[in-house]
C-alpha cells in the first residue's frame, strides 16, 4: 500500500465533491463577468497535480459525471495491454515529462514544441462532456483542456491543408502492449481541418480538475465529443497537417468496422452489432442501455459539418 499524505482524510473530501464545489463557485463568477480579467491565459501543467484557475465552460453536461475511479481504472490504452485494468495498471512506465509535439506538413510555423510551449498562451476550461466507446459503454466525463483550434491556428495551417493527423508515442521500452501487433504502431487518427477546428474538438490534459493520469492520455490527448471513443487519440507526440485524408490505426486494422469519420450514429450498425443503445458505465450491472443519441447527443453542434456527406457510407 502507498503511503498517502493528507491533513483531511481522503473519506471527507472525494475528488467530486471538490469537483462541484469549485465549478458552482466559477458559475457564479462566470455570471458576474469576474472570470475573463482573473484567469491568466497562462496554461501549464502543476508539480502538485491539482490546476486552478479554470474557466467553467457553460456548455458542460449536467448529468453527474462517473467516478475519478472509474474513469481512470477502466481504459483502452493498448500500448498498454487490450484489457481496461491494463493501461492503470502498466501506465506508469510512460514518462510525460519532459515532453515535445512535433509540427509536420502543411503549415508555416513547422517545428518541435515543448508541452509547456504548447500550453502557455491557453486558458484551461472545465468540460463535462459524454464519452461513447464503440463498444457500446459510455461514461460522463470532466476533462480539463482547451480548443485544439486555439492551438492549431497558431501553427498558421495553408490552404491545403484539408486534414491533420496525429501521432502517439511509441515507445517499447515504456509501452509494453507495443511488442503484440494488435493495430498499427505509432497509433494514428485524423480529422478533417474542420472537425479539428470545431469550438468542441478539446485538447486535454486533466480529468477532474488534475492532471490527467498516464492511463488517460498524459500529458496530452484529444477529446472528440461527437465521435467514438478511439477518435481520442492519447499521449499525442506528432500533430501532421496534410492535403489528403491520413491513415488511422483502426481504420488500417478493420476498414469495414472502422471508417475516417467515426461518428456516434445510433442508425449505423458496427457490422458486428448494433450501435443504437449504449451502457453509462457506474449505473449497475442491470441498468438499462440508455439510447444512443446521433453524434453523443452534439448534432445541433457538429451536423453542419457533415450536410453534404452520407453517413451510411462514410461512417
Ligand atoms: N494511443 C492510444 N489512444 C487511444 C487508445 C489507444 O489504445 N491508444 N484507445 C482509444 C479508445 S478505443 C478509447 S474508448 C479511448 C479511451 O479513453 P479513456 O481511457 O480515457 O477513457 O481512448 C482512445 N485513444
Ligand atoms: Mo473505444
């Protein structure tokens, strides 16, 4: 057992009671107008692992997010083993400090960042968004992160630059899972420029107000809202402009099961089962499967960016 360090014990103050305390506080500022003034756009990660100075997104889920436990011992991270105790269990063999992102392709400001160059000018927001896996589970998550557009934009992307890639770490010596070829290593996604610019699209670094454990992502990952769970590529050490649609590590493994776009859509079956019902993980095991909604529940958001697409063939 570690040993643990608290003046209160952990029993009296859960990660979501202080969670809540917090973001009711923030609403209020919000609504006084206080918070733009306060909060630095001066992004970084803690030593102390606890961020402040938050902006509490207006956007967010009401619905009660799952558990700081359940969120972080229930992952996919197959760099760190395909079964969801793997990645807490494994994870803290990745080392997320220092960390760069490399800026590759179709942009003007090309170059290796370091994470705190890439943080600095950002304000960290608070987002309670859905999560949905393709494997019919989904949980309520609070990330901490920004708008990947923010950062993107910085890199001055050109006009031909129709798409961006990116790239996880791929590391045998830190990630275990790397010596079973289950998929195509460095794990790979992509969106559309637009999709990446989208005011949802969140680069991540926290879940419940802390820096997010390696399991989740560490240091820094996608969160893309409307899309299934493994468009949310983790731990992200290469961002890759590009003119044509780039390969994804799932799409490479099973084309027919995982398409470019990937958007929640209860109506498009995954050719092994059904995708019109989901299990909201921390309910229970006899919960009934709440209906999934098209594309989680953000179509007013995001339907605009696909009017001229059929979603039956590009799923
Ligand atoms: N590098 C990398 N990113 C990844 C994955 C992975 O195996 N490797 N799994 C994806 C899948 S399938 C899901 S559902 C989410 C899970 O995120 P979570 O563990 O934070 O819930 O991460 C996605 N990002
Ligand atoms: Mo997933």
């Amino acid at each position: 057992m570690r040993q643990r360090k608290h003046t209160i014990r952990p029993s009296e103050i859960t990660p979501e009671d202080a969670f809540f305390n917090r973001r009711d506080l923030l609403k209020g500022a919000v609504a006084l107008g206080l918070l733009p003034s306060l909060i630095a756009r001066a992004a970084s990660l803690p030593p102390n692992g606890e961020f402040a100075g938050r902006v509490a997104w207006p956007g967010s889920l009401a619905e009660p997010p799952n558990s700081y436990e359940h969120i972080t011992n229930y992952n996919n991270y197959y760099e760190f083993g395909t079964g969801k105790g793997d990645p807490a269990e494994n994870a803290h063999s990745l080392v997320t400090s220092p960390w760069s992102v490399a800026v590759t392709g179709e942009a003007d400001k090309l170059g290796t960042y370091t994470l705190e160059d890439i943080l600095a000018p950002h304000a960290l927001e608070d987002r309670v968004y859905r999560f949905r896996c393709v494997e019919a589970w989904s949980m309520v998550v609070p990330w901490v992160g920004f708008p990947l557009g923010d950062l993107l934009e910085r890199f001055e992307p050109s006009s031909r630059a129709k798409y961006v890639q990116f790239f996880t770490l791929a590391d045998r010596k830190q990630m275990p899972g790397l010596r079973y070829p289950v998929l195509e290593w460095p794990y790979r996604e992509g969106l559309t420029i637009e999709e990446a610019m989208h005011p949802l699209t969140l680069l991540t670094v926290g879940v419940y107000g802390k820096v997010l454990p390696n399991q989740n992502g560490a240091p820094l990952r996608l969160i893309v809202p409307w899309k299934y769970g493994f468009k949310s590529i983790k731990s992200i050490v290469r961002i890759h402009f590009t003119s044509r649609q780039p390969e994804t590590s799932w799409n490479m493994a099973a084309p027919e099961e995982y398409g470019f776009y990937s958007n929640v859509n209860p109506n498009v079956d995954h050719p092994r089962w059904s995708q019109a019902e989901e299990n909201r993980l921390g309910r229970g095991l006899f919960a009934a499967k709440v209906p999934t909604l098209l594309f989680n529940g953000y179509a007013e958001e995001v339907a605009s960016l696909y009017s001229s697409l059929d979603l039956v063939r590009n799923y």
